[in-house]
C-alpha cells in the first residue's frame, strides 16, 4: 500500500502536515482577531483531524457514514472548538459561509 512506500509516506505526511499548520494559522490568527475563542488551536487542530481522519475510514472503507454525514459532523465540532456559531459553518453551494462575514464579526456577536 502507499503507506508502505517510503516517498509515499513522506508526500502524505508533507500534505498531512501542510493543511494542519494552516488550519492552526487560520485558528490563531482568528483568536488574534477576537472571531474565535479556542485556548489551544494546536490540539484543536489535532482533535480536528482525528474526527476527520476517523470519519472518512467510515466513509469510505466502511460505507457507514455519508459525504453529507462527515461534512456535517466535521463542520460542527470545528464550530464548536472555536467558540463559534454553528450556523457559520453550513454549506451555502459549493463553499462554507465563513467567507463571507466572519472576520468582521467578534466571537461574541457571532454566538448571538
């Protein structure tokens, strides 16, 4: 399997490692701005990527839990790991609502 295979390996732990530090940055620099609570966006994107990466052997080698199921789920514990609105998250067509408003919006308003 590819995990077996050094180079392999190596390019998954790269892109792995690739959208968790950018996740981070993203997290940190919401908290920085006031639009997210979250005391440790380290272990936040650690929890995160557990979720996901557990969910998609579900999804895909199992067949137990939906496209639709992990996006949702996804969505709601990253909502919540940064003490945001759930509703922030929904999908609205092809991309997530945060986009557009978030950034103007302190993490307090957000909630309300």
């Amino acid at each position: 399997t590819a995990l077996r295979e050094a180079s392999i390996r190596a390019s998954l732990r790269k892109l792995d490692g690739r959208w968790r530090d950018a996740l981070e940055r993203v997290i940190a620099e919401g908290v920085d701005n006031g639009d997210f609570s979250c005391p440790d966006p380290q272990s936040t994107v650690a929890r995160v990527g557990a979720l996901l990466d557990g969910l998609s052997v579900a999804a895909l080698v199992y067949k137990s839990v939906t496209r639709k199921q992990l996006q949702t789920w996804v969505r709601q514990a990253t909502a919540d790991e940064v003490g945001i609105d759930r509703a922030l998250l929904v999908m609205n067509g092809s991309a997530s609502s945060v986009d557009g408003g978030l950034r103007h919006r302190p993490a307090a308003a957000a909630r309300s």
